[in-house]
C-alpha cells in the first residue's frame, strides 16, 4: 500500500512505499553523506594537518633542503603536534614520522628531513 510521506532530507511530500523516508536517491545520498561528514569531522581535520604537514616536507626535500630551523617551519604552517608515528633512532633521537618522511631535532636546534627507504 502507498502513503504520502515527507523526505527525510528536503521535507518534499511523496508517494511511495510505507517504509521509503526519502523522496529520491540523490536525497538519500546527499542525508547520508551529512552524517558521514559530521561522524569523520575530526578525523578529516587531523588528516588535513598531515597532509599540509607532508607537503611541506616533501617541498623542502624537492628543493634540497634537509634540515631548516624550528621557527622557520613554523612559519611555513609545520604543526608539530600531529605525526602519524614515533620511533627512538640513532643516537637516541626521537625520530617523528609523516607518512613516508620522518623528521628529528638536532641538537642545535634545527629540524632535519629525510625520506623513509
């Protein structure tokens, strides 16, 4: 038996199934990616510092750089709180990874890049 329902999505009445909440696919498409993007906000944005965080090392790299100081990475955007893994290293230094680049401090204060092999 058909009713005439309201979308779930746009409010538009309807006629259809009693157990159909939305009046077309693109309305239960565009509910559905909502909640996604609501439920992965966070995710979404720590992803998005990662990536800026990667793209800045890769620059670097491509420009021959491989080590340049704290607050001139600052100034380029660096977030140094987020990294996708940490391991101890040579010489007992704490080796920060992004993705395939891993980062450490120097002692005199710089930050030197290198790609993982």
């Amino acid at each position: 038996m058909e009713t005439k329902r309201h979308c779930k999505r746009c409010g538009e009445r309807f006629v259809g199934r009693s157990d159909k909440i939305f009046c077309c696919d693109s309305c239960r498409n565009d509910y559905h990616n909502h909640l996604r993007r609501e439920r992965n906000k966070g995710m979404n944005r720590v992803n998005r510092i990662l990536s800026r965080n990667r793209d800045i090392i890769r620059s670097l790299l491509s420009r021959g750089v491989k080590s340049i100081g704290t607050r001139e990475l600052n100034m380029l955007s660096f977030d140094f709180g987020h990294f996708t893994s940490m391991d101890k290293r040579f010489l007992g230094r704490t080796c920060y990874h992004i993705y395939e680049y891993y980062y450490y401090f120097s002692n005199n204060g710089e930050v030197h890049f290198t790609l993982k092999e």
